[in-house]
C-alpha cells in the first residue's frame, strides 16, 4: 500500500501534524468508518467518515463521526441551501478522485464546500481517511477546518 496520496500530499503542502494508521480493509464490510475503527482499536467517534453530498444539487463534503448519522436538513442549512442528499458513489468517486471506502476530505480533484460536524471539531484528535482503503491520518479535526476553510456546524 502506498502511504503517498493526494490527501498526504496536501496535507504534507499546508504543512498539518499527521501520523499515518494503516489496517485491514473489509471490502464487505456493512459501514466502513465502523470497521475502521474497530480494526484500528479506537472507538468509533474517533474515526471520522468523509460523506459527499449534493446540496441543491451542488456537491459539498461533509466529515463527520463514523458511529452518527448526518441530518441531510441541517447539513443544508449549514450549507446555505434548501435540500441536501447523499451523492451517488459513482459520482462521488468521479468529482474526489478517490474509491468510495477512500475518500479523504483532502487532496480531492475539486474543491467544494467542506462541513464539520460541531461535535467533531471539539476533538483533540481523530482519524480521517488517508485517501486510499485501509490509510487513515491521526490529526487534529481543526486542521479540517484552517486547511479546507470548512463550516463548524451541527449536522448530526
């Protein structure tokens, strides 16, 4: 596995403390953040899933908890807009560059409107996916927020 990526590229450019997390990834596996998070022993709120959504019909990231549920109503009016909905995953690996299971929050082909759920941005650190199956970053999620200019919003 290649621990160079996008994601750690960007990273590496905005010059963010990270250390890299590799694990077994479970193709099969019924939720992805879940069972990163027991594979790498942590518990589930510290992994954090990259979720891409349309909003308006306008794409947006949107990185929150993996053991929570996005509101799709309070991500829109996060993001200023009247409905929001889930991407489809083909679409949402054509936009990012990355294989659903992969998708970093960072280093993605397009920049778009990035949300971090309140209860997110309060941790002193967590896991984000790395950009590639199985390569998660430990950084701290404020990062999130001065590398991508992401909106702190409860959307959970």
């Amino acid at each position: 596995m290649s621990k160079t990526t996008p994601a750690t590229l960007a990273l590496d450019k905005a010059k963010v403390a990270y250390r890299l997390a590799t694990y077994e990834y479970d193709p099969n596996a019924e939720r992805v953040g879940l069972q990163a998070a027991e594979a790498l022993g942590v518990e589930p709120g510290e992994v954090l899933k990259t979720l891409m959504v349309k909003a308006d019909g306008k794409p947006a990231c949107v990185v929150i908890a993996s053991d929570r549920e996005v509101s799709m109503k309070k991500l829109a009016a996060a993001l200023g807009a009247k409905s929001a909905e889930m991407m489809k995953p083909a679409d949402a690996e054509r936009l990012t560059g990355y294989r659903v299971g992969g998708v970093s929050p960072f280093g993605q082909k397009k920049v778009v409107p990035t949300v971090l759920d309140a209860d997110a941005a309060t941790m002193a650190e967590a896991f984000v996916n790395g950009g590639q199956r199985g390569l998660q970053v430990r950084l701290a999620p404020a990062e999130l927020v001065r590398v991508l200019g992401a909106k702190v919003a409860p959307v959970t």
